[in-house]
C-alpha cells in the first residue's frame, strides 16, 4: 500500500477484555505512538466509524452489543480483532461464560495476537484493515453501490 | 415535581473505556437514582482455579485486570504462600513492592490522563499518557511486558533486577517527577479542572465508610485507611503513611492520586536503597492445605483475595473482592442530586476498573 485514501474514524469495543489491550489501543492514540499523524481518530459513535476495534472473548451478555454495533456502521467497514481472547478466546477459552473469538459472532477481517497486544502490532493490524478497506470500497463500486 | 425519565449509560460509551451500564433515572437535569448493571465482562476465571494447577495460576490470575496485574499476582502468590508456609527471600519481597509502586504510578497517570479526557481537556490526557510511556518502558525492560509483566511465581518472582536497571528506574522516575510538576500544578490550580471538580460529587466521611469505600475514595473522604500499613512484603521496612484529604469531593480524590503518585516514587527510591541481595525465589515442594485471606492495596484501594486449597495441585476455590466492587455502591450514592452532565467524571473519580470487578 503506497498512500492512505482515506482517514479512517476507530471505534474501539471491549467484549470482555482484562484491559490490557485497551489501554494499548488508547496508548496509539497518545503522543509515543500517535495514530493521528494516519489521519486515524478514535470515535465513539458506530454510525461514523470504518473500522471497528474489538478485544477480547465475546460472552453470552457482549454478543449482541458487539452484533448490534457492528450492524450500525456503515459500510464498508473492517472489523480487527486485537489480542489473542479476541482472535480466539485465548487464556480465557475454557471459562465458562466464554464464546471464543470475535469471528464466533461477526466476521473479522484482521487478527492482531499478543497478551497484550502491542501498540506496533495494533498500528500494524490498523494499516492492514486500511488495506482491507479500500478493496471493499473498489468492490462496492464495482457493484454500483 | 418534574416529570421523571430513565437515560441509559453505556455499555459502549465514549468517556469509559470498559462496558458498564447504569440506567440514570433524572427529574429534568438531575439525576435522581442510578441503577448499575454489570456482568459485560464476566469470564468466570475463578473457576479456572480447578483447570490450572496452583502454579499456573498467576498466570490467570494477572490477566484478572491489565492495569493492576502484577497485584493481583501478588495477592494471589502471597495467599498461597502463606498456606504453604512458604518465606520469601527478601529481595524478592522487595522486587515485588518496586513493580507493585510502579504500578501505581501507571494506573494513577492513566486515570489522571482519563480524567482530563473527560473534562475535554485533551492536552492533559496526552502529557499524563505521555509521562505514563516512561513508566512502561521501565517494565518492558525489567519484565519484557509492557502491561501484563507475569513476574510473581509462588515462591518470590522470576526476574532479577540488575543495578543498571535499578539505576535506570531512578532516572526515568527524576525524569517522571520534574515533568509532572507542570502537570499537577494543572490538575490542583487550573480554573477549568477546578469548574469541573471542586463540589462535585460529595460523600462525606460516614457516608463514605458506612457505604464501604476503599483506597482513595476513602482516603479522600477523610480516613486514613491504607492497607500497606499492614507492612506486608517490603513496606515493613518503608515509610508508608496514608494520604488523605477532608474535602469529599472530586477534587480532594485528584488531589490524593496526585500526592500518591509523588508518595510511589519515594517508596521506590527508598526501596531501591535498602534492596538486600540474595536469592529470589525459594523452590516449591508439595501442595497446599487449608485456606486463607490476603489483604493488598492496589492502585484503587484495598483488595482482598481468598484461597482454599484441599492438597491437591488443584485448589478448591479463589474468590477476590475488588476494590472497585466496594465503590460502586458509594457511587451510586455519590450520582444522587448531580447534573447529568457531571456523570461521567463522578464515575471515573471512582477509578473503575470493571474487568476486575466482573473477573
């Protein structure tokens, strides 16, 4: 990817996260790792976001928030799953009121891994969603959508 | 009486970070009543306790919150310490007490950096993240984690700190201290921070013991309460005093982060002067028996962790209460009477941290 097409607005989710990576997807956004200089800022408003960042498992009382969130966004959207409990269900995966991943309950477009997920690997998952974003954007075009 | 009518607040809302959900009932402007519900978070990872032998353990047991982590190891590994009969060396008590201060530090500049993004004051949110950077790259070269550390073990902890990385702890927290003063000076003297914070949110001394409210909370309402004053691990030897202040409000509860934050880096410096040398950690034979109760202070207040073993490796039960469980309900009191739109610094001047709250 040679240029950013767009200044994607970030809404970040925690499904049932230990905070660990939430507080590493606020630290992008703060003056170290500074994801504005992207043109990226993180919303709290569903109907402006692209891109929808979520940690952690997904439990029985999250499930239909992170549905009902992922449904008031605009198309297109991407959606990244940041930290291994939202790729998988990690350490947690054999509690009892765990799902598993993000992807048991909507599709996700990018697994961002670590315990906790790393600011370097949240920006490098953020660029990749970029990518992601402007191909379905080509091909709602294509569609004549 | 004006008509009444039920807002709701969150799950996903942009001030909080966490999901947590309270319906605010207001008479035009002024909440009245606030009814929390939580459970967004629950994992149910007490219960892991019978998967995962009581060795592995720390390991779920620093994933119960990402803020106050190497706490909740702590309090677990001393639970099982003492069913055990297990003395840990004193250096690693001493180790442990460094990381646990450092923490400290952490969570309070994160919060102070919440706080100011509540208010809109955006500048401040990034210069206390900024400052709160140096203290992670403390941890990543002490534990090689930024957030999640996994340095207790039953026994004492895994990593040794070597002089050039106590040297280094010294520095970044002079460096921490002379950049913070601007900082606080902003937080105490600012005529914004002072518009938002200064009457707001009141809960007087009794309210707030007889509600329950731990660490700064209650610390801001006037009682010095600390549980370090216990002196378990290295504070036997540190001079620990609590903090407090007899203003009740949202102000006084910034003021007391504030100080406790200049209060961590002198337990630091005067921890890392008197650290002994020696081993650090003691090697684990056998399976506990019996049950016991560990009371820490964790950035947000006293926390108080239960374990009851049966001499398997597997134990019976883990059971925490949280700080932040004990300050909901002063909360909830605190909301009463408030403008709706001083809700979401009422809530945070209680330091929520909701993952712990729900494990």
């Amino acid at each position: 990817m040679n240029k950013v097409s767009k200044s994607p607005w970030l809404l970040h989710y925690d499904a049932s996260s230990c905070n660990g990576c939430d507080i590493e997807v606020l630290d992008c956004l703060t003056p170290k790792y500074d994801i504005e200089r992207f043109g990226i800022i993180n919303t709290g408003d569903p109907f402006q976001a692209d891109i929808l960042l979520i940690t952690g498992g997904v439990n029985s009382q999250t499930e239909s928030v992170v549905k009902q969130l992922y449904s008031q966004m605009p198309e297109p959207k991407v959606v990244v799953a940041v930290g291994i409990c939202a790729c998988t269900g990690g350490i947690f995966k054999e509690c009892y009121n765990i799902k598993g991943g993000i992807d048991t309950v909507i599709p996700v477009d990018v697994y961002v891994p670590g315990c906790a997920a790393r600011p370097e690997s949240i920006i490098d998952g953020v660029v990749k969603a970029l990518k992601v974003l402007d191909e379905k954007q080509a091909a709602m075009k294509k569609d004549g959508r | 009486m004006a008509k009444r009518s039920i807002v709701p607040f969150g799950p996903q809302h942009p001030v909080l970070p966490e999901p947590v959900h309270l319906d605010l009932v207001l008479e035009d402007e002024t909440v009245v009543g606030a009814i929390p519900s939580i459970g967004y978070v629950h994992r149910g990872l007490e219960k892991l306790v019978e998967k995962r032998d009581f060795k592995q353990y720390p390991y779920v047991a620093e994933r119960i919150c990402g803020i106050c982590s190497c706490g909740h190891g702590l309090g677990y590994c001393m639970a099982v310490e003492e069913i055990m009969n297990i003395q840990v060396p004193e250096r690693a008590d001493y180790l442990r007490t460094i990381w646990v201060e450092m923490s400290r530090i952490h969570s309070h500049l994160l919060w102070l950096g919440l706080l100011a993004d509540a208010m809109g004051f955006e500048s401040l949110f990034m210069e206390s993240w900024r400052l709160r950077e140096k203290i992670l790259d403390m941890f990543d070269e002490t534990t090689g984690g930024r957030i999640i550390h996994s340095v207790n073990q039953v026994g004492g902890v895994q990593r040794d700190m070597d002089s050039a990385m106590l040297n280094d702890i010294l520095r970044a927290i002079k460096d921490i201290e002379s950049q913070l003063k601007p900082v606080i000076n902003t937080f105490l003297q600012d005529y914004t921070v002072q518009s938002r914070l200064k009457g707001a949110g009141v809960l007087s001394r009794e309210d707030a013991i007889a509600l329950g409210a731990v660490g700064p909370m209650l610390r801001a309402s006037g009682e010095p309460y600390d549980v370090r004053m216990l002196g378990y691990g290295a504070y036997k030897d540190l001079s620990v005093e609590p903090i407090i202040s007899t203003d009740c409000d949202s102000y006084a509860r910034c003021e007391v982060r504030l100080k406790e934050l200049l209060q961590s880096f002198d337990l630091i410096r005067e921890a890392i002067g008197k650290i002994p040398e020696g081993s650090i950690n003691v090697s684990v034979k056998g399976n506990p028996a019996g049950e016991y109760f560990v009371r820490i202070e964790q950035p947000r207040g006293e926390a108080i962790y239960y374990v009851k073993a049966n001499g398997t490796k597997y134990l019976d039960r883990f059971r925490l209460r949280t700080p932040t469980t004990s300050n909901i309900p002063p909360m909830v009191e605190m909301l009463k009477g408030c403008q709706l739109a001083d809700v979401p610094i009422l809530i945070l001047t209680i330091d929520p941290c909701v993952s712990c709250t729900e494990r």
